[in-house]
C-alpha cells in the first residue's frame, strides 16, 4: 500500500520553482535572472563545474541594495520552505518504516528489548515506576522566525501533508496547489525580520502552542500504544505516569529584567485556561459518544454516588443537565464535570480542587462503562483524557523560577540587614549557621510586604518570593515548585533561597515544602566543589528536613552552555560526563535520589545533538529514572511543530530512558575501563589548554568582534533577554547563544571541535594507541556520542567560506588567527575520520544529502554578508537586509546557537 504520492525531490523541485514564479511576478524580470545567476554559479561552483567563486564573488559585489535586499529574502524563503520539504520527508520516513514495523527506536523496539533482554514482569514494572521524562522548554532566543512567518510556513505545511497523503482528483490537487502559491506569496511580502524585541509573553504564548496544539495529542496517543503493546506481553504491568512537561517561558529572571510578577501571572493564567477549555472540549466530545440509555444498561453504584454528590453540589445545574439528557446518566455526569471545570475560573463555587478530582471523576466514568460491557469505548475516549489530564494537570506546563545567585545574596543581605543582622559581613559557616536558625524557627525573620528600605534589586526578587505564595494558592503547588539558582558556588546560595521561600509561607519545616531548590552548577569551580556544596547542604539540618519533605529527591541542573565556552568542547563533555558520576556518589552516599537538569541548547556546541541518544550516552550511575532536560529555540520547532515528528520524538525518549534505566538496574556502575579514563582525562587535559591559551590570547577577542557578525546578532529581536550580561564584549561576559551563534553564522564552528584533534594527537603522541581509542568509540556510549556530534559541527563548518569572514579582520589579527583555526580543524576531521573508521564525516546519508542541497544555497547569503559587514557605513536598508541574512543564514544551517 502506497502511504504518499510524493517525496522530497519532487517537493524541494516545486517548491523551488513557485518561489522562482513568485519571484518573478512581485519584482521584476531582471530581479529574477539575478536571483537565478547567483543561484547557479554557486551550484556549479560546488559539483566542481566552475574553478574559482570569482564570478560569483562579483556579481554579488556588483548588486545594488535593492537587488541585494531581494536576493537576500529569495534565498531565504527558499530555505524556510525547503525545511518544509524535509520536515514532510521526516514525517513521511516515520510512517512507512511504522507501516513496514521497521521503525528503529520506537515503542515496538521498546518492548522487543525488554523481551530480548529475559526482562520479567516485576522488572519492567519497577523500570517503568521509576521512569518519569520531564522535557522542560526555554524562552532562550534562538529561535530566528518571527510568529507570522512561522504561521504561514505551518499552513504551507499543513497543504503539503494533504497534498501527499489525501487521493486527490486533478482538480482537488489544482486547488489546494493553488492555496499553497497563495500562502508563499504572502510569505514573500511579509517581513522576515522582526521590528521589536519579543516580549516575554510572546515567547511563553510559543511554548504554550507547541504544548496545546501538539503535544496535548500526542502524549495520549504514546500512553495508548505502549498499554496495548504492553498488554500481549506484560499483561500485569500499569503504566504509570512517564512525562511532564515543564517550561521557563514567563518565569526565568536570570538576566531578563523583563519577567515581572506580572508576567508570570499573566503565563500562569493564560496556560490553566487553556488546558481547562481543551478538557471541556474534550468532555463534550465524550457527551456526544456516551448516549447510553440509563433504562437499558446498569451505570453502577460508583456513577450513581457520584451522580448524586453532583446533585448536592450543584441542584440548579444537575435539574438542567436531567431535563437536557433525560435518562442518560452519563451526559448528565459530564454537564456536571463541564460546570466544576467552568467554576475553576470564577467567583462561585465547587469547582474542582485540582486535577486529581477530575480525575476521580473520569474514574468513575471509565469503571462504570466498563462494568457494561464498554470497554473500547472506555480505551479510546476516556483513558486518553485521563492521560492528558495526568500529564498536563491544571497547569497545561508547570513553571521553573530562576534567577542569578547574587540577586538572593543581595536581597537577603538587604532584607536581614534591617533586622539588625549584618549578612554582609559573614563568613560562609556563619551565613549558613544564620539561615538554618532563621528556617527552623516558627517566627519569620523578614516581613516580604514592608521589607524596610532596599535596592531596586532586592526588592524584586522579595516581591517575587511573596509572590510565589500567591501563585501555589491560587494555581496549586504543582504550577510553580522549582528555583533554579544560576551560577552556584556555595552552600548559601541554595540555603537563601530556602530561606525567602520560608519567609514567604511556601516552605513550613518539618511538615511541608512546596519548592524544589535547584543548583545550576556551570563553572569549573563549582563542579569541583560539588561534594562541599551538596555533602553540607545534605548534613544541614533545615536543609535535610526539606528534602525529606519533597520526597528525598535533589534535583541538580548542569550548564552545558557555559562549560562549553569557558572549557572548549571536548574538556566540557569530559568534564560533565565526570561530575555527574561523582554527584550520583554524593547523593548514594547520602541516600539521596537524584534528578539530574540537564540544561542542554539546540547545537551541538551547547549541548544539543539527538535527545535519544544522549540519554543511552549517561552515565549508569546517574539514571534513577527521573531525566529533566531544556528544549530550546529552533530545536523546540524541529521537533514539536508537526504531530508525526512530535510522537516520534517522544517516543525516542521514552525508548532510550527505559533502556536506560534497565541498563542501570542491571549494572548500577558503569564498567568503564581505567585505561579509557586515564586516555579521556589526557586529551581533555590538553584540549582545555588549548582551548584557554586560544581565548586567552591577544587580540583574540578582537578577531571574533571583527570575523564573525556578533555586532548584528547583538542586536537582533531574537528575544527579549539581552544577549550580554553587561554589555561588554568580552567572551566570560557574552552569553553562550551569541558566542556560538556568531561562529555558525560564519560557518567556522570552533565550538563544536576546537582543539578536539590536538587532544587526541596528544594522546597518541604520548604512547596512546588508535586501537584503543577504536575500541572507545565502538563500546563506550559517551565517546561515541561525543565523536558524533563533533563530526557534526565539523560536516557543517566551510573553512572556504570562513575564510571571507577572517578577511573582514586586521591583516594582522588574520594571519595569526585563521591559519591556526583551519589547522585545528582539519586536525579535528582527519582525527575523527580515523577513531570513526568512517570516509565521511557524517554517519547518516540522509543529513549528508540534506547538506549537499543546502551548502550551494547558504553560500549566496554568507558571501553576501560579508560584502555588508565590510562597508563601513551601511544605509538602513542595507542594515536590515544585513540582518536578513543572519536569518538565511540560520535557516539553511538549521541552527543559531
């Protein structure tokens, strides 16, 4: 059975020639046949038809600046719809090898693994209870596309999928072609290039389409194929609850003045509507199946007591719901629901508590139909909504706090020096010592509403923290329960804010705790120092008492942003891999559980890469089961704007966690050998060195201003956090998006394998052997995967056209930089082509395919960029056809930063 009738080169082909007609109808001719120069001296240039890009080189030297604005937005939309055509290939590959059971890594798999491996039942039940994948999305500004362009490409989307998977008549297929022409016209006149800055209210109504419109479906859809592929082999076996989804969006302050209380209320808010109205529609869609007649069939006692409670509570509206559905008790019983949901919002009572009443509720519902004989009905309409309901609770996205660690020591500075204590002046056991007395004690210390006189600064993060109390009782203490404390050092800076928290009625030692307090653990100095932070925060009375109120569980966020840029790739992989093995020692040692964040970006630089495979890649010790992980930017978009793509994903995941977990099970410490080690700890040894003595030199800092366009990116309405901490351009100061951002744009991703080749060379120039280090990378998950995605940024890295980009420096800066850099890189790729065993860099055809189309298209637009960045005085349209092509660009690497 043919599931498609088209594939990608016929969509990249038709695509590509409407935008050309398109094109040529909204300028002119002549804006055509430059377009189609341009497009086709880059193309021979790269199948080896041209010797040199000189014709190329002057043709874009030669474009006026409305040719080149054009030029600029043709090859940009060309991309934008090109990554439809491989979004629909994706989705197209997903549902023929499901069709064909030959789909790697999904639910099917799952469970042929647990048969493969002899896994018993009580096994696979304890695997699954333990499991529990958190997928937590950011509002980090990565993400390039304004909203309305994003729109139009989903409606293009949207034609495309109906186009291949609907039987068409000739005429059906003319009209929805024509709808498509329609909507790229659109594209075409409408600006790519936003004119604000995002607020943080559009960033969290983002997160909050990808979690309503996508995967509010696609989680129920997951729960109910591992139920029936569970039930033919593990009959015992319940499934329990295996995601939540959480967010940053609206909540995260560190560094974004922006994220007001008001904010945050307006996220909180808006997400519980949202997830309220898509359980009332899904309740009056169940009215319309469940028609029973209440003569014919026995409800039940359960359906009966709940009826009658709801005619208690509600009189007016159980008379209506009787006289509306006379005899049907089930539509009666869900008017009643729909009402409690209705009254969640509003001033009048007997709403629902919280999600677990409504669920108690579809309990009753699920055991009283199939006490009749109804049990299809049961599975297909009501154990999905019991599903979403578990998953997204009343919250639709629960919510993360964070904020840098100076702002709580300051505010708490501030606050107890008005009490007369002298914070300030404490040394780090007495800081401690005063925070413990303050939190055991019954009294507050602080009064959060009338604080006395302070900073600006403190005065935010204590209204937040009085805040926060509001928040847990008007949405619940699910909603909002975790501070995330960036850049923690010490012991008393998760301690202060345990302590604001107490000082806000959150936190009620010994009985209650309704926070998780987070260390993000990010420098060097803080990943050595982890036993001393979390060792004294375990023996810390105040501190021991609250983990026990939270189940015993510490949940630890690792920044894989800044590591990567204060350490270089391969000495923060190592780094990571190392203290996560020595944070899950800490906790055992304390009979602790842990629940590691891992605070990964969308590129490989910051951490990104296949989610699935990274998980397979950690390390035994660290799997509890409990995984928590950021999705951010573009990669959210990759991965979550089309259903298919979407259950896929979620699918992977849960795949690798259970195999993960397992595998932990079985083998509680992973079996690394000493020689592997001892090799790993050599090359990142030398790496790192390399690394610093690079970003340590003179001028270097001078030569990324000047060879990359961080200038432009700065500036950019990307998000609404500012890109630098301070507004200094230094690399300790920069944010890692831009950092890494920049370096893509410029297509020399020194990110992503600088000195990676000089570290391994080192191995083996030090009586290290290749043999080993094949062997490394054939059975050690880490390694493997950390080769892998170098493989990637080198693939994706053109050092002919990063060298446009270091001409744009001082001669000077130039020689004593690039020289070096395509050294370093040509050293990384013949040093991965070895270990690998691989003639190419790339180990998937199809990424290698993808590139091969992209790279004569995203050659155009890096070229023209360097001609703008090279004059010195742009006129504002050449400034936002400049930024144009930063977005080109991003979209035909398909990454920022």
């Amino acid at each position: 059975m043919d599931l498609h009738s088209r594939d990608v080169k016929q969509d990249v082909h038709e695509l590509g020639a409407l935008l050309g007609d398109v094109l040529a109808e909204q300028t002119s001719r002549d804006s055509f046949e430059t377009v189609e120069d341009i497009r086709t001296a880059a193309i021979d240039y790269r199948k080896g038809e041209r010797d040199s890009r000189t014709e190329l080189d002057e043709r874009l030297d030669g474009l006026s600046p409305a040719d080149e604005s054009v030029v600029a937005r043709a090859f940009t939309t060309y991309f934008e719809l090109i990554n439809l055509a491989e979004e629909r290939e994706r989705a197209r590959v997903v549902r023929e090898s499901s069709q064909a059971g030959e789909l790697e890594d999904g639910l099917v798999a799952t469970v042929e693994t647990l048969l493969e491996s002899d896994t018993d039942a009580e096994t696979v039940q304890r695997v699954l209870d333990d499991v529990l994948i958190e997928p937590t999305f950011t509002a980090h500004p990565t993400e390039a596309r304004r909203k309305t362009v994003k729109a139009k490409l989903r409606s293009i989307a949207s034609r495309l999928e109906e186009l291949d998977e609907r039987r068409l008549t000739d005429r059906e297929h003319d009209q929805l072609w024509r709808k498509v022409d329609a909507e790229v016209t659109s594209l075409w006149q409408t600006s790519q290039v936003r004119e604000r800055r995002p607020e943080p209210q559009d960033e969290a109504r983002n997160v909050q389409w990808y979690l309503e419109s996508i995967l509010f479906d696609v989680v129920g859809e997951v729960y109910a194929e591992l139920e029936d592929l569970l039930a033919e082999e593990y009959p015992g076996v319940d499934v329990p609850k295996l995601f939540e989804f959480r967010s940053w969006a609206g909540s995260d302050r560190d560094g974004n003045p922006f994220v007001t209380p008001e904010v945050t209320t307006d996220t909180l808010e808006r997400q519980r509507s949202v997830v309220l109205e898509k359980y009332s529609q899904a309740l009056k869609r169940l009215s319309g199946v469940l028609s029973q007649d209440g003569r014919r069939v026995e409800v039940g006692a359960g359906l009966e007591r709940s009826l009658k409670a709801d005619r208690d509570r509600l009189p007016g509206v159980a008379a209506e719901a009787e006289e509306r559905y006379p005899g049907e008790p089930y539509r009666q019983k869900l008017k009643l629901m729909r009402e409690r949901l209705r009254r969640i919002e509003d001033v009048r009572p007997d709403g629902y508590a919280d999600e677990s009443e409504l669920l108690e509720d579809l309990a009753v519902v699920d055991e009283s139909l199939r006490s009749i004989g109804a049990d299809v009905v049961a599975d297909e309409y009501v154990e999905p909504l019991m599903r979403q309901v578990d998953t997204f609770g009343f919250t639709l996205a629960s919510l993360d706090l964070r904020d840098h660690q100076e702002n709580h020591t300051e505010a708490v500075h501030e606050a107890l020096a008005n009490e007369g204590i002298d914070y300030a002046s404490l040394d780090e056991d007495e800081r401690i010592e005063v925070l413990t007395e303050s939190i055991l004690q019954e009294e507050r210390v602080v009064d959060l509403d009338d604080p006395g006189e302070i900073s600006e600064t403190a005065e935010r993060v204590l209204e937040r923290f009085d805040m926060l109390g509001e928040w847990q009782r008007e949405f619940g203490v699910s909603a909002i329960d975790t501070y995330c404390i960036s850049m923690t050092e010490e012991p008393s800076h998760v301690l202060e804010v345990l302590f604001l928290a107490d000082q806000a009625g959150v936190v009620s030692l010994p009985d209650h705790c309704g926070l998780d307090v987070v260390p993000l653990l990010e420098t060097e100095s803080a990943l050595n120092g982890a036993r001393r932070i979390m060792g004294t925060l375990f023996e810390n009375e105040a501190y021991a008492t609250a983990l026990d109120a939270r189940d015993n569980v510490q949940e630890i966020m690792l920044g894989y942003s800044d590591s990567n840029k204060e350490n270089g790739f391969l000495a923060a992989n190592w780094d990571l891999y190392k203290n996560q093995r020595r944070l899950a020692t800490i906790c055992e040692d304390f009979d602790v559980k842990m629940r590691l964040f891992h605070g990964r970006g969308g590129s490989i630089s910051r951490g990104g890469g296949p989610m699935n495979e990274a998980m397979l890649a950690l390390p035994n010790e660290t799997v509890s089961g409990q995984i928590k992980f950021t999705e951010q930017g573009e990669a959210i978009a990759e991965k979550y704007a089309n259903p298919q793509i979407a259950e896929r994903n979620v699918e992977q995941m849960l795949n690798a966690q259970v195999r993960s977990r397992l595998r932990a099970i079985r083998e509680p410490e992973e079996d690394v050998r000493d020689e592997w080690l001892d090799a790993m700890d050599e090359m990142a040894t030398t790496a790192r060195a390399q690394y610093r003595e690079l970003l340590e030199s003179d001028g270097f800092v001078t030569y990324f201003g000047q060879a990359t366009p961080i200038g432009v990116i700065e500036n950019l309405n990307l998000g609404s956090r500012p890109a630098s901490r301070s507004g200094e351009r230094t690399v300790e100061d920069l944010r890692a998006i831009p950092w890494v951002f920049s370096w893509t744009q410029s297509r020399c991703i020194i990110t992503g394998w600088y000195a990676l080749g000089t570290g391994i060379e080192a191995y083996l120039e030090e009586g290290g052997d290749l043999e080993t280090l094949r062997e490394m990378y054939e059975e050690w998950p880490f390694f493997r995967t950390t080769l892998d995605n170098a493989s990637l940024a080198l693939a994706r890295t053109d050092l002919e056209i990063a060298e446009y980009y270091a001409d744009l420096a001082d001669e000077e800066l130039r020689e004593e930089f690039f020289p070096h850099l395509s050294e370093e890189y040509e050293r990384a790729r013949e040093v991965v082509l070895d270990v690998t065993g691989r003639d190419s860099l790339l180990k998937r055809e199809w990424l290698d395919e993808s590139l091969r189309r992209r790279n004569p298209y995203v050659d155009p637009l890096n070229l023209l960029q360097t001609h703008l960045l090279d004059l010195e005085h742009r006129t504002d349209d050449e400034e936002q056809t400049l930024r144009l092509t930063v977005k080109g660009i991003a979209a035909g690497m398909k990454n920022t930063g």
